[in-house]
C-alpha cells in the first residue's frame, strides 16, 4: 500500500517511478511518516537551462555515397598541428593549419593527405540543455555530480539526485542528493569548445550551488580536470575565493582534491566485497571476477582487487568483450587501455592477450563475482537468468533492473547494491570538502584507513537489517535499524536511508 495522494489516473511509469519502487517498498516496510514520504517523493527542485557555444569550424568525414564525385579531388596539405582530432572522427580546425598550406577545395570538400574526404562545417553557435536538480537536503547540502551525455534527460537526473540522496545517508555524510549535467556529446567537442562549455554550464549554475548549498562532482564525461574549471568559474573575482574550495569535489590533489579521490568509488566496492568474505570466514584471495566497465570505476575496483588475489577474467566494455580463463593481468591491461596514445577510445578490445568474445558471451563466464561498473539497466531478467556467479557487486548506479533482482533472488544470487557498493565516491568527497573547509591535505592511507571504516560499518548496518540481527559491536550498531523481518539487501540499504532521513524531519520538524 503506497501513501500517494489519491488521483483518478494511476500514475505515469516512467524511469523515475521504476526507480523509486524500492522507496516506495521500504517506505512502506517501516511505515515513513506520509509527509516525509510526500518530501521525498518527488526533488525539492528541478532546474532546466541553456547554454550556448561558439563551435569551431570542423571537418567532418564524407558520407560513403557521396564519396565517388569527388575521387579526382587531389591531397590538401594542412598543418597536422592544426587539426585537433575529435573521438568521433572530426577534426577541428584552426586558423594555424593554413600556415604553408596547399588546399584543394570543390563544394567545401578536402581529401586530407593519407585520412581521406571530408566535409568543412563552417563555425556556429549551438545550443545545450543543461539541468540540475536539488532531490533532498534534510541531511546536508545537496551533493552530486556533473554528467555530460547525450542521452540525459530531466527523469534521468531526477533517478539519479534521488539516488544520492540515500547514497549520502547510507554513507552517513552530511549531505543530501543531487545531480545535473548537459545533453552533449563530448566526444563530439574539442577541448576549447567542451572548457567553454564547462565554464557557461558553471556561469548560470552559479545562482543555483555553493560550497553549503550544492555541491557538484564529477559522474560521465567530466573528470578532475572539468571539475578545476568548474571552480575557476565559480570563485573568479570572489574576495574570499579560497574558503569556497569545496563548490565541488573531484579535483585534482594539487588544487584542493583529496589523494584517494580518484580511486575511491572502486576502493569502497573492493572493501564491500572483501566484507562479504569475511562474513562466510574467508577473503576474496582465490577468487575469480567478470567485469563490466573498465572507466574510473571498473579499472580501479580490478586493480584492488587484483592486489587482494583475485583473478579478473573477463571485461566488457563500449568497444568490446574480452575473456582469459587463465586471468587477465589488470596493470597491464590498464597499460593497455590508459597508456596507450594509439587506444584513442580507451577500450580492453583488442588487448592481445586474451580472447575476443561477443557481449553475450560475457553472462556465461563462470566466475565468483559480477561487477558491472558501466550503465544502467544492463542486468535484465534474461542475463540475471543466465549469469554464472555467486555474488553480484554493483559498481555502476542501477545497473540491475526490478525483474533482474527478482531474477537473482530467486536464484540465491548474493548482491551488493549500488547505494553501499559506490558510495567510497561520495565518502571521499566529503573528505575532500572537509579538508578544503579547514585548508587541510590528508595522506592517502589516512583517507583509506577512514573510508573502510566507513564503508565496512554502514555494510554491516545494512546486512544486518537485511537478515533481521540487530547488533550493537564495537565498529557498528544496527538496533535502531532493524525492522523485525528479513529483507533483501536493495531494500534493507534504502530502510537505512529513510530511517535516517526520518530522523531529521522528525527530531528537528518541518520549516514553514
Ligand atoms: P567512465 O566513463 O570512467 O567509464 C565507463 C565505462 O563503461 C567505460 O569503460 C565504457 O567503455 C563503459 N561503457 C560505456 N557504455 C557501455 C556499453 N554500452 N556497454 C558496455 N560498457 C560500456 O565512468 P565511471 O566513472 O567509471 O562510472 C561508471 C558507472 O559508475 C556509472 O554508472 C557511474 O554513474 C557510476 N559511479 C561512478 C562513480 C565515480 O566516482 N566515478 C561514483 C558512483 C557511481
């Protein structure tokens, strides 16, 4: 029995009420007071926005059919160094180029010496939709990150702010949720137009966030470097520019970052998995993993885990699949796929030293462990069906759909939801923030010594909850958690949430 306010028309599936159905079922579980239940049904507040770039003229390659009216174009030779070659086969061009050209034009076409034809797109200004919503901030600031992708939309951001609000609380940071971003590809951008990009997203963000109101990190198609960018734009011209440091997180540890930043979304999801182990009196030495997603998160979860002895055999990512049953030595495939000039798409397909399998044949690899650390959505009920491991650690947000957890239930499968298994991200964000506010810079084994602490206390929590023992020990307590039935550990990890989320609107009420 859902608490909605009654409506004739039964409410509109979309991605945002799919996700929200483990919220609506532990709401119901504990009995969360029917206002702050309406308090978080939906974002305090949904901002959509524009911005505008000046894109640079670019050459884009010629369609194959068109490509016959021009076979007697000779070679233009340009200046390599002023064509800046984008990931989706463009290249832009700059004024530079010309210097000691020889251009062989025909309807705004050029064959590139050794490349081929392509198109000239003369420069335009374009325009980006860019969002940002503000789920919940009962506990805290809102806290979040920056996506940049083409394929976001206001549900999405909406699935995703709600997401960190019970992320912050599980981790028991002092934040609440939100997450924003812009519809772009930035594959199709050069570095010029993407800092443009970043720097305008940041100039009518700037209103709406701060360091105690909102505070953006990075997610898809942003890193460290967007994050710098972002905080120029924000502190630019502020008297106090240094106190507002901790406007975002994610940075680089020479300007504020905490050392352990980069690694600690992989880092937390390697302490939850060597947790499970220990519980059944073992560790994860021995074991063997299946990977989806080789990025910030998937690489460094493989490498920790490699270094705790276990053996990755299998990784998918948006290039292609590959398989060793022998293991797949993970410095070297992170050579392969980081240090590699030539992998301009940063993809594990081709890495010679194991076999090239299709996506599909991924599922079917017997192994202990399977971590998907790339999209949502990707463990459907037909591959929770067929997937050949005991313990599935999500590394991605919502990689598992509703039916593939009913799927995995029913099949004994073991899962660490995402909300626990990624939250070492957002733990060292506070860290980050923390050490920013005091102008303090931490050793990495004092960030890891306290993320495990963390993470392995708030694990427990939500194992206890989900087996029904309540517990008081000297590194966690559960008694004010558990609900007096057994759960699943998707919806014992939102009972954790709520109940804390609860607390506050019941201890401290409701502003007016
Ligand atoms: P990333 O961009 O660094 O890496 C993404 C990886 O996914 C790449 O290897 C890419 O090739 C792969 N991928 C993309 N499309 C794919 C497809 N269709 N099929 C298979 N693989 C595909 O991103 P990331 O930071 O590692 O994030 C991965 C996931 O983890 C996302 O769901 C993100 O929201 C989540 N997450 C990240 C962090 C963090 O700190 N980076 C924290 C919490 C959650």
């Amino acid at each position: 029995m859902t608490a909605r306010v009654a409506s004739s028309e039964p409410p509109r599936q979309t991605i945002y009420t799919e996700a929200m159905e483990v919220f609506q079922r532990a709401a119901d579980l504990i009995g969360l007071d029917r206002r702050v239940r309406m308090e978080l049904e939906e974002p305090d507040y949904e901002h959509i926005f524009y911005v505008t770039v000046k894109l640079h003229t670019r050459l884009t390659p010629l369609s194959a059919s068109e490509q016959s009216r021009y076979k007697d174009l000779p070679d233009s030779e340009l200046l390599p160094d002023g064509l800046e070659p984008l990931l989706d086969g463009s290249f832009v061009f700059k004024r530079r180029a010309l210097i000691n050209a020889n251009v062989f034009m025909r309807d705004g076409v050029v064959r590139l010496k050794g490349k081929g034809l392509y198109k000239v797109v003369p420069g335009r200004p374009e325009r980006f939709k860019a969002y940002r919503v503000q789920h919940n901030q009962a506990r805290g600031p809102y806290k979040g990150g920056t996506r940049f992708h083409q394929d976001v939309s206001l549900d999405l951001f909406k699935v995703l702010a709600a997401e960190m609000t019970w992320k912050t609380a599980i981790a028991d940071v002092p934040f609440g949720g939100g997450k924003g971003g812009v519809k772009v590809d930035p594959k199709t951008l050069s570095s010029e137009e993407l800092e443009a990009l970043t720097l305008r997203y940041m100039y009518r963000l700037k209103p709406l966030i701060g360091p105690n109101l909102d505070i953006p990190a990075p997610d898809v198609g942003t890193d460290g470097a967007i994050m710098g960018l972002l905080l120029r734009q924000f502190t630019d011209g502020e008297r106090e520019r240094h106190s507002l440091r901790g406007v975002v997180t994610g940075k680089d540890t020479r300007i504020g970052g905490s050392e352990g930043r980069v690694k600690a979304t992989g880092q937390g999801l390697a302490y939850c998995i060597q947790e499970w182990y220990a519980d059944r009196g073992s560790v994860p030495a021995g074991s063997s993993f299946v990977l989806q997603g080789f990025g910030n998160v998937g690489s460094n979860a493989a490498e920790i885990l490699a270094g705790m002895g276990s053996k990755l055999l299998a990784v998918n990512d948006a290039g292609g699949t590959i398989f060793n049953p022998n293991g797949i030595d993970v410095a070297d495939l992170i050579a392969y796929v980081y240090d590699n000039p030539s992998n301009l798409r940063r993809t594990v397909a081709g890495y010679p030293k194991a076999q090239q399998i299709s996506k599909n044949d991924l599922w079917d690899v017997d192994a202990d462990i399977l971590i998907p650390a790339a999209l949502g959505g990707e463990i459907t009920g037909p591959v929770a069906e067929r997937i050949k491991v005991k313990l599935v650690a999500e590394g991605a947000n919502g990689p598992t759909t509703p039916e593939g957890d009913r799927v995995l239930a029913k099949r004994g499968i073991e899962l660490i939801p995402d909300i626990i298994g990624n939250a070492g991200g957002v733990t060292v964000s506070y860290y980050e923030w923390i050490q920013n506010k005091r102008m303090e810079h931490w050793s990495e084994t004092e960030v890891n010594g306290r993320l495990e602490q963390a993470i392995k206390s708030n694990y427990r929590i939500i194992r206890d909850i989900s087996r029904n023992t309540p517990r008081r020990t000297a590194t966690h307590n559960s008694q004010r958690y558990c609900i007096g039935r057994e759960v699943d550990m998707r919806t014992g990890a939102m009972v954790l949430a709520l109940k804390r989320i609860e607390a506050h609107y019941q201890l401290e009420g409701f502003s007016q």
